[in-house]
C-alpha cells in the first residue's frame, strides 16, 4: 500500500497511513525519513507499539541518543516513560516548557519518537513550533544580526541540583538532578538542517541561558523576542493524542512542550531518541 501523507497544517506536522511500523522496507523507511525532516512532525495512528518494536522502530533510524538525569526502562537502556499519575499535583509536568530534547549536549538528538500507552479523555496535548518557519519570517536586519551569535544551552535550570526538588514530586518517573547541568554547550543561533539544508533558528525556551558575547540585559531581551516570535501560533501544530499514535519529530528544527491540563487522569507516552550530530551554521 502506497504511503499516504495528510498535512496538519500549512506550516509543519503531516499524518502518514498505509504504514506499519514494524514492517517498513527499506525504501519505506527512506521515506518516512525524508517526511520527517520536510513537515518536522509526523503522526503515525494505530501503531500501538511495545518497547522492543518502539526500540527497534527507532534504531532503524539511527543509534540511540545518550539519556542524561532520567531514568530509563530496566530492560530498554534507550526508552523513557513519560508518565504523570492521576493523582499528582498540577505544579509541575515533564516536558511542560517549550524546549528541544536534550539541546545542552554537544551533540543533541535528530530524532524523537513518542508513542502514546495511556491518553487522558481531554488535555495532555503536545504542541510543536516549526524553528524553520519562524527564521524565515524574521526581517533580514533581524536575520543578519542572529546569523553570526551563538547561544549558550546549559541543563542549570531544568536539571541541576537545585531542581531536584520538582521532580521528586513525580511517582512515575524518576529523574537524578547533578551538577553536570551546570555545564554549558555554545550552539550557533542560525543552524544548516544537515538533511533539508534549511535554515533554522536553533533556540528554545528551556535550554538556551544566554547569548554568547552580550550583556545580560542583551541577552535577556533577546532571548524574550526569540521566545515571543518562534512559539507564535502561526508557526505551530498541536498534538490531541490518540491511543497506540506515534509521533517523530525532528528535534533539530522543533520545539515542542507537553500541555498540563490534564488533573485526576494518568498519561504515559513512551520515549526514544536518536543520536544526532554537533549543530552547524
Ligand atoms: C517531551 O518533552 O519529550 C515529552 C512531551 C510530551 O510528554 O508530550
């Protein structure tokens, strides 16, 4: 059966049919790739996968991603549940900031697959902005300016020690905060997608501390027009999950946050990531 393509919107996401993820041919799975990286969110329905096939889906992709401060499935190294209890409080939800998964690493994933075990009746959506969209929307006096800065991505406030009291709250998951977080990665603001050769603004919310080179007060107006502009609804794409669906998207030119609105329901998603390589200008 031929791959269908549905787009989501004008912008970025695209649901996929007439697959099996657990059955792709090589050409098939060449092109689900190529769809990634063009709608940057893929939705895959019905695929209710396992860890091995969620695992073995993934790694057809390519090596797994490094997992830094949470803990990983005993017998899946490389598979992370996401999981928030009907019963915890609505303080605090993983993933609930706009960021891209893990950009503090030297080499951040390309790839994420989620894949959905136990969905609440409303809420727990997942929203995606496209990073390509919102560079190219930026004036070119705008562009100009971004293209030679650097941005310092740094875990400080999502992982160090000083945090570790917001995740202890979760029954679900266990994540080990360490000062590790404190070190700091410099990734160019202006990035080359390595497969669509498109420009993307490489920033997020979560994970970008500072701007190399400027002021605090700089930086800090910066970083705030970055965040107000890139995570507009017009570049954007939100997520109403479905049980057994999977969703790849591509890390390298996403950003995306878990919605938390969800109180007295249990949500679990399963987590993988794929290695990706240093991001360049
Ligand atoms: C994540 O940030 O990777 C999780 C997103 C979600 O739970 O929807």
């Amino acid at each position: 059966m031929p791959i269908k393509v549905q787009p989501m919107t004008g912008v970025l996401a695209a649901e996929v049919t007439g697959i099996d993820l657990c059955d792709l041919s090589d050409v098939e799975l060449g092109e689900l790739r190529a769809l990634i990286c063009q709608h940057e969110v893929l939705i895959v329905r019905n695929q209710s996968l396992d860890p091995a096939q969620q695992s073995q889906f993934s790694a057809r992709l390519g090596p797994f991603g490094e997992v830094p401060f949470i803990a990983t499935m005993d017998e899946y190294p490389e598979v992370i549940r996401v999981v928030k209890e009907a019963d915890e409080g609505a303080s605090f939800n993983f993933g609930g900031v706009w960021h891209s998964d893990f950009s503090f690493q030297a080499e951040p994933p390309s790839f994420t697959i989620l894949s959905a075990v136990d969905v609440p009746p409303w809420g727990g959506d997942t929203c995606f902005t496209s990073m390509s969209a919102a560079w190219a929307a930026l004036n070119r006096a705008m562009q100009e300016k971004l293209h030679v800065l650097d941005a310092v991505h740094s875990a400080r406030d999502a992982y160090s020690p000083k945090m570790q009291g917001v995740h202890s709250g979760m029954r679900g998951m266990e994540i080990v905060c360490d000062d590790s977080a404190n070190e700091q990665q410099l990734h160019p603001l202006v990035t080359r997608h390595p497969e669509t050769e498109r420009t993307v603004l490489f920033f997020n919310r979560a994970y970008v501390r500072d701007i190399d080179g400027m002021t605090t007060d700089e930086a800090q107006s910066l970083m705030a027009f970055l965040h107000l502009h890139s995570t507009d609804a017009k570049f954007g794409y939100r997520h109403r999950w479905q049980a057994g669906d999977v969703v790849i998207w591509d890390n390298r030119s996403t950003q995306h946050f878990a919605m938390n609105d969800y109180g007295g329901f249990r949500r679990e998603l399963r987590r993988t990531t794929i290695a990706g390589e240093s991001p360049k200008r």
